[in-house]
C-alpha cells in the first residue's frame, strides 16, 4: 500500500485507523450522531450550569451562578421554618395566658428560660450584666431591691416605657443634685452621709462614729430628702426612689460614691422597648428577669 493512501476493510468498506495490533484492526467509524449529540448537549449543559449555579472555588470564595440557589441556605431556611413552627405553637399559649397562668407551666417557663436568656443577653446585658446582676449605675435585676418594683406588671411596663427615656409615657425619677444646685454645703452633705451608712443595712467599715455627724445628718435627711426617700428612708416604688437602708446600691455605698451621687444628682436612663421588642418578647423578658433571673431563693444568689 502507498504511503498516504488509506486502508479499507474488505468486508465492510470502511476505512481503517491505520494502527495494526497483532494483526486486529480498527475500523474508522465516524461517532454516531446520538452520543456525539448527548456529549455536546451536556457539554453546553455544564456550561450553562456554572452560569446559573453555585461551581468554581475561586481562592476562597467560588462563582456563586446567577440563580443564588445555595443549599446550605436552603436547608437553613427549612430549619427557620420548622422552628417557626413550633414556635406559633408555644407563642399563642404565652401571648393568650397571663404572668400567673404561664408561670404554672413547666414546658413554658422552659421556653421562657431558652428564649429570654437569648434576649437578655442580646438586648438587657450591656448594661445589666449577663447574670442581670448589674453593673455601677446599673441596677441588678437579680437582688430583691427594686427601684419601681418587681411584680411583672409593673416590669413589664418598665420595658414598655423605660426610665427617664424617650418614649412619651416614660417614667421619670431624678434625684436632685443638692451639692452644685447649692441646696447643702459640704459638711451638711457629709454628715447626711454619715447618718445614712450608720443606719443602712450592710455596711461594716463606718471607721470613727461622728455622733454629732449622724444627729445633724438625721435632721437634714428628714428636711430635705424624706419627701422623696421617706422619712424611714426606704424609699418609694411608686416614684421610683430607692430605699437608702438596704444593702443594694445603683453606685455604691462608700462615703465617695455617695458624696458624689448626694451634691451632683443621678437620673438612670433605662430605654424603651416598645418599638423595639414584640409585645411577646417583653412579656418573655418580664418573665425572666422576675421568675428566673430574680426568682432564685436567697441562698443561691
Ligand atoms: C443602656 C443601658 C440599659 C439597657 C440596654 C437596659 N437597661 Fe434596664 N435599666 C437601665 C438603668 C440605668 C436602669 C435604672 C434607671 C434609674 O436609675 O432610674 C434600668 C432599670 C431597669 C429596670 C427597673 C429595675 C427596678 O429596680 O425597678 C428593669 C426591670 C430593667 N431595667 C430591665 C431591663 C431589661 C429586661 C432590659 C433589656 C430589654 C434592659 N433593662 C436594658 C439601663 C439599661
Ligand atoms: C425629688 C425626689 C428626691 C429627693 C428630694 C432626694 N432624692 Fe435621692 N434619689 C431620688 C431618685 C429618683 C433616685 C434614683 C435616681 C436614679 O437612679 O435614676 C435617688 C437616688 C439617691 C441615691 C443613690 C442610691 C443608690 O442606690 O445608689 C442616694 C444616695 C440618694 N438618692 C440620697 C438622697 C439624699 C441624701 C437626699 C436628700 C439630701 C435625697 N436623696 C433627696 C429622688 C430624690
């Protein structure tokens, strides 16, 4: 055969590959038309997916295809709506029952424990520590010591409207500033100072009694802080002034924090959640700071 001129298969026709294995030869079929087709159409498929779909890694991100489809994402969102699910089913009983009813319910209160402890850790503790055992100048929610009290309803208000914040209805209290307003001289701030930690409960390192201190700082505190503070100093929920014979303090209750709080004032900003948090999140959140967070007894606090 000359070179260049191709070999046919005497039987069939067809032109061989040329290549000779032992005497067994190959016949040059052209691929047929159906697998030549299916090879480009899935050719053009891939192409098409890397397009549309999430395909190449690119160092350490990847093509992420026109379509957005994300299967991490979508069982995520399958997740999210079984939890929301079960969710409704709990929500409906803790929006529809009131403090006292929920309180009855163990599976509740669990819900309440999980979610609140969320909450309050996303929203109440910046300021009020993550135990809500607080922080100075932010009062703990776990003692009994309340400045407007701690029944639910009146928490659950306190989250409506905040102290001293912006919402139209907030509750107010501010403790006047006695020192620069120059109501009271110094020595009179310091023996009302005296007469105070030598009757609050707690408070061990009163060095020297200052008798004469303590008698003066009686009848000051009676003229100028028993309208507020009452005349046992006790305090008044209903104002919102706290009691100044406990042994909860929102600073201190060294001779200086006092001083300071006694000439300059204090107004505590507490913000509204209102517009904040669903009406089913605070009523959660009111349920932990009083039932968990406040309701452990005594000992364990
Ligand atoms: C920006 C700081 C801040 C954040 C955030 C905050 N609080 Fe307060 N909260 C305060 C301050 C300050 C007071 C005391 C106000 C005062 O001194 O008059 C207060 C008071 C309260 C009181 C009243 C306590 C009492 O003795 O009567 C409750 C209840 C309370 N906060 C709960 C919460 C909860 C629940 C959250 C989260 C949703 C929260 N707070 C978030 C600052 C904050
Ligand atoms: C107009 C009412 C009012 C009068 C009068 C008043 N207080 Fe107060 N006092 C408050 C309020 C309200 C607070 C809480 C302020 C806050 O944290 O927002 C407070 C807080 C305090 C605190 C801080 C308590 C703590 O837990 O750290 C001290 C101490 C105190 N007052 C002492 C006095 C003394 C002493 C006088 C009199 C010289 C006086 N107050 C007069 C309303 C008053």
């Amino acid at each position: 055969m000359a070179v260049g001129e191709r070999e046919r298969d005497p039987v069939t026709g067809q032109y061989t590959t040329g290549h000779d294995w032992n005497g067994i030869k190959e016949l040059d079929n052209r691929v047929p038309r159906p697998i030549l087709f299916f090879l480009i159409a899935t050719a053009l498929f891939s192409i098409v997916y890397w397009v549309l779909m999430p395909a190449w890694p690119i160092g350490v991100t990847y093509t992420k295809g026109l379509l957005g489809i994300d299967q991490r994402q979508t069982v995520e969102k399958a997740v999210e709506e079984a939890a929301a699910a079960r969710r409704a089913a709990w929500a409906e009983d803790i929006a529809k029952l009131d403090f006292a009813e929920i309180r009855e319910r163990p599976e509740l209160m669990q819900i309440v424990r999980e979610s609140g402890s969320t909450l309050f850790g996303d929203n109440c503790a910046v300021c009020h520590g993550l135990d809500g055992s607080g922080n100075p100048g932010f009062p703990s929610l776990a003692d009994h010591a309340w400045l407007w009290g701690g029944d639910p309803e009146i928490v659950a208000e306190t989250l409506r409207i905040g102290i001293n914040s912006t919402h139209p209805e907030t509750r107010f209290a501010q403790m006047p500033a006695f020192g620069r307003d120059g109501i009271l001289d110094r020595p009179s701030i310091s023996s009302i100072v005296s007469f105070i930690r030598n009757n609050a409960e707690g408070i061990e390192d009163l060095g020297p009694l200052d008798t004469k201190g303590v008698e003066e700082g009686a009848r000051l505190f009676a003229e100028n802080c028993a309208a507020c503070h009452g005349e046992d100093g006790r305090g008044d929920p209903a104002m919102g002034v706290p009691n100044l014979m406990d042994d909860s303090w929102l600073t201190g209750s060294d001779r200086e924090s006092l001083i300071r709080t006694i000439s300059e004032g204090r107004q505590g900003h507490m913000p509204h959640w209102e517009d904040r948090l669903s009406e089913l999140d605070r009523k959660i959140l009111t349920l932990y700071v009083t039932e968990i967070i406040n309701g452990k007894p005594e000992a364990e606090r």
